[in-house]
C-alpha cells in the first residue's frame, strides 16, 4: 500500500491504495468541506463512499475500479478501510460514513441553500425519505426525487430522468442504489448533469425512511456493522460479507508481501 499526494489541497486529497483502489485520506469535516468548495466553485464531481463490498467489486472489474479512481472522492465507508489508513501512519482519519455524511450535508445546505435531489429505492421509501428531511431539517431543499424501476431505463425514459434533474436545480444528487450500480450509474451520467456532486450512500435511503435499521453505534464503531446487517438479511447479504471479508483479508496479505519484496 502507497500512499499518494500528502498535498493539502481540496482538489487533490491524498489517497491510499487499497487493491488498486485509491481511498481518500480523509475525515467528515474534510469531506464536507471538499463537497462545499465544489459547489461554490460550480465543479462537477461525484463520491464513491465505499467499504470492503466496493474495493472488492473492483478487484473483480476493471471498470468498477477505474470508476472509483476517477472519482471526486472515495471515502472509507467501513472501518476495516479506516484502520489501514491509520496504519499507514494516517492519524486524523475517520470513518466517512454514507449515512452520517448525507445527514452533515443535509445539515449543512440549510443555511447554504443547496438543493438537493434524490435517486434511488421505491417510491414509498422516497415519500418517507423526503418527510423525514422534512422534519429534521424544515431548511433543507428537496429538490426533486425519482423511484427507478428494477429493470435498465429506455434512452428515453434516460433523457427525460436527466432532463427532470437539471431542470430541478440541484446541486446535489444523492443515489441511493446498492454497489456497483450507483457507481456506474454516476461514471454515466456525470457529465450529462449539470448538479456540482453527485454521491452515492447506498441504503442510507432505507435507513433513514426507516425501512431498515442501522446496526448499533458500538457495533458500527467496532467494524461489526457487517455482522449485524447479515443477520439482518442473510440471503442477499451472505455472499458479501462471508466471501468478500476473507477474500480481502487474503489479498492485503498478498499485497503486503509483493510490497516488501520490492523493497528488498
């Protein structure tokens, strides 16, 4: 694992290498703060927030990989992420997690007049989703939201989706997919938007409509979100936990070892 540019400038937070993906090295309150200078500056970026699924969804597709390594940031959404940042010697490092950075975000654009558009999950978890904005935060702009149907979109129900985003004013699109879908869906239309970040925070749709429960703090805080989660949902989730977290695990050590052999 390398570590890349140290340099301290938004547009280019350093980043680690994590099976050839460039993780950002970064905090919640750096994170924030890069995505309010792009706004201002009228940048168009987008934000892969990603944990142990993503890095091996790109270890297995080179577009997946190339996707995260052209992305704005790819922030440690896991702790496992975390700990390696701070084991290469990252000591301000913290968690930047899909969930928590949309509340900051929603927080923060009260006051700063972003608008906000919402893509992603079903219709009746957008209708909950966009009250309970509402009631945490009455300053907050929504701005628009779209339910997608559980199939490819036409090139024209596309076009129309873009043309409702644009014409909605949004500085900022949150998609809600599941990984690798939201990543492709935002490589593919990034420069067809005109809003200045597009991020994708996976089920943090779901969480805060309150259709699904978030592991506990002490659980999220111990790396254990995962366990909790495949209890949760063991069918859909068991192969993303039970072969990508040893499969990861295996392949740092491979990493580690061609690392220190050409150093010798």
């Amino acid at each position: 694992m390398t570590v890349l540019s140290s340099a301290e400038s938004i547009a280019e937070v350093a980043r680690l290498n994590v099976l050839g993906v460039d993780v950002s090295v970064i905090n919640p309150a750096l994170a924030l703060d890069t995505i309010r200078r792009w706004i201002e500056g009228h940048e168009r970026r987008y934000v892969c927030v990603t944990g142990v699924h993503g890095i091996m969804e790109s270890h297995r597709n080179e577009t997946i990989r190339r996707i995260h390594n052209q992305a704005g940031l790819v922030t440690p959404d896991g702790m496992p992420l975390v700990w390696l940042l701070r084991l290469a010697g990252n000591r301000d490092v913290s968690r930047v997690y899909g969930p928590d950075l949309m509340l900051s975000v929603l927080e923060c654009s009260q006051d700063l007049g972003w608008r906000h558009y919402l893509y992603g999950a079903s219709t009746e978890t957008l209708f909950a989703l966009r009250s309970e904005i509402t009631r945490r935060f009455p300053g907050a702009v929504i701005a628009g939201s779209y339910s997608p149907p559980f199939r490819p979109l036409s090139a024209s129900e596309d076009a129309e989706i873009i043309s409702a985003i644009n014409g909605s004013a949004a500085d900022i699109v949150w998609v809600g997919l599941s990984t690798p879908k939201q990543e492709l869906w935002m490589a593919e239309h990034r420069e067809k938007l005109n809003a200045a970040v597009l991020i994708g925070v996976g089920a943090a749709f779901d969480f805060h409509a309150g259709r699904i429960r978030q592991a506990p703090k002490f659980m999220q805080r111990s790396g254990l979100e995962w366990l909790f989660r495949l209890i949760l949902e063991p069918r859909r989730l068991y192969k993303r936990y039970l072969v990508n977290n040893p499969a990861f695990i295996f392949l740092l050590l491979v990493q580690k070892a061609r690392s220190r052999r050409r150093q010798t």
